[in-house]
C-alpha cells in the first residue's frame, strides 16, 4: 500500500479508514477453512488454501477502499493468503515451540 496516498483517502471518499485489529508479525489462527475465490493466481478456483485452526503469521497489511475494511496476508504453512478479520483470531501466546520464550 501506498502510504502517502493513505492520507487522503478520507479526504476523498468522506469516510475514515478502519484501523487493523491485527499487527504485522502477529500470529493468527484461520477460523474456517480458506479458499481460492480465484484471486490466488497459483492455485485452482475452489482449491484449500488454508485449513481451519492453522495457525499463520501476518506479513502485511492492506485495505479495501470499497469495504473499508483492512486486508490481512497470512503466511500459512502452504501459501501467502489475503484475509478479512472476520476469517482470523489471534493466537494465544506459548501456542507453537517458538512462542514460549517469549512468554516465560
């Protein structure tokens, strides 16, 4: 995303831009199964691009002027797959081996 055309999109549209509920880095488990909508050039229409309760790491952050809503990319075990909130919650800390030193 172009950070210096973000300021006047609020500007230009009336309408302010939802701030993510999520933070780049962050570690986000898939609420339901994902599945190419046809917007994943690599793989089928239709085809499991990530399954429900995998867990995956944001690697960027995005929006969607015509929803106002913040796009997420996921790094799933299989792919990179751009997700709503709605389709994620965060990861509970100490979850994968990587995470417990960070909690202790």
């Amino acid at each position: 995303m172009n950070q210096a055309a973000t300021p006047a999109l609020p500007a230009m549209t009336g309408m302010e831009i939802r701030e993510p509920a999520y933070a780049w880095g962050q570690r986000v488990i898939a609420i339901d199964d994902l599945v190419n909508d046809g917007s994943h050039p690599e793989r089928e229409p239709d085809a499991l691009l990530a399954s429900r309760g995998d867990v995956g790491e944001i690697v960027n952050i995005g929006h969607a002027q015509d929803i106002n809503e913040p796009v997420y990319l996921v790094q799933f075990a299989g792919c990179v797959v751009g997700c709503l909130e709605i389709e994620l919650v965060p990861a509970p800390m100490g979850l994968l081996p990587e995470t417990d030193a960070a909690a202790a």
